[in-house]
C-alpha cells in the first residue's frame, strides 16, 4: 500500500496581509522551528525514511517552513508546492494562530465546534483537498510514502471524509503532528492513525 504521511504545519506567528499580497501568510514561531527540527530528527530514524519517494507541501509559508528542516536532514528531494493543499483560510487578510484566538471570535466557534466558519464553501474546499491528497497518492509506487506537510483543516477533512464522519473539523491536531492515510492499488483509503505526537514530547 502507499503511504500518505500527513504532517500539519509547524506553530506560526500571528501576520497581516502585506500591501499588495493576497492574504495573510506568516512564518513559522521560534517555538515552530523547534517542532520542525523535532519532526525531521524524528522522521530520521522513522522506518519511512527511505521509503519517502516524494515530498509535498501547500504553497503556504508556513508549510514549506515547516518542511524544510527534514529535506535537509534527510536529503530529501525539493518539495512540490501544491495550491489545492492550501488551508480554508488563504486569501484572509489576518492570521491568529490557535493559541492566541478566543472565544468571542465566531470563525473559531464554527472550527472548535467541527465545522467550517462562515467564509468557507466547504463542498469546493472538500472537493479540491480530496483530489489533490488522491492525486499524490495515485502516483506513487505501490510500496512507498509521500510526505505531505499542510494544514489542520486540509487534513481533518480529508481523514473524516475517509471515516464518514458528518463534522469535517473533529480532530484537534497538533503543529507537526502526523496522521497517516494507507492507499490500495484500487484506490481504497485506510487512516491508520491520527495526531502522533511522539518527537513533541515535553512540548505539548
């Protein structure tokens, strides 16, 4: 079977939409870089090491922070950056990491409560994550794994659609967390696990 190992983001810092940009896209915290260089010595001694054939990441920035530190360590081929795999929240003119959003703010009600704020067309989201994560599973060799590093909600989504699960933002993942999605030849999907966190011990 192949492997999607699914990776969200590195912690990133709060960011408003440069002038002329369009949207918000922060960097990764201090406290990210940390979780990125913890994942990719993790990913070093993982037996998918060398089985990872290709690496994938959303166009964000945050993601392709987030990635760096393992294709170094590992030498692993430069990742291909896919806009499918971007989170709901692209093209937004502000960006609160989790820790720093409250309750009053009603887009984090909808997510803490499992579902999209009210800005997002969830069928359009859904149907672009589906296709891209299926795309990058279909074209790898049967036995391999391909590293995506993107986001909560692209992640969520995919995995509960798999699990027929009617809420698509259920799964509180951790920055640099790994889930992972088994794919058959025939195209039938198996999530073998949700949120591991054990390169984050001490960090949680």
């Amino acid at each position: 079977m192949t492997q999607l190992l699914l990776v969200r983001h590195a912690e990133p810092l709060a960011a408003t939409a440069e002038p002329g940009a369009a949207g918000a896209d922060p960097a990764i915290s201090p406290r990210g870089e940390e979780q990125a260089d913890r994942f990719a010595k993790w990913l070093a001694g993982a037996p998918e090491r060398d089985e990872v054939a290709e690496v994938v990441t959303s166009t964000m920035r945050r993601a392709r922070e987030s990635a760096a530190p393992a294709v170094r360590l590992l030498g692993l081929p430069e990742p291909a950056g896919v806009e499918e795999l971007c989170e709901f929240d692209r093209g937004r003119p502000s960006y609160r990491p989790v820790h720093l959003r409250d309750d009053t703010d009603e887009d984090w009600q909808a997510i803490r409560s499992g579902v999209f704020p009210s800005f997002v067309d969830g069928p359009a989201f859904t149907a672009r994550v589906v296709a891209a994560l299926d795309a990058i599973a279909a074209r790898q060799d049967p036995r391999g794994t391909a590293l995506v590093v993107c986001h909560a909600g692209v992640i969520n989504t995919y995995v509960t659609g798999i699990l027929g699960i009617d809420r698509p933002l259920v799964f509180p993942l951790h920055h640099t967390s790994v889930t992972r999605v088994l794919v058959s030849r025939s195209g039938a999907r198996r999530v073998s696990s949700v949120n591991e966190t054990q390169h984050l011990a001490g960090m949680l």
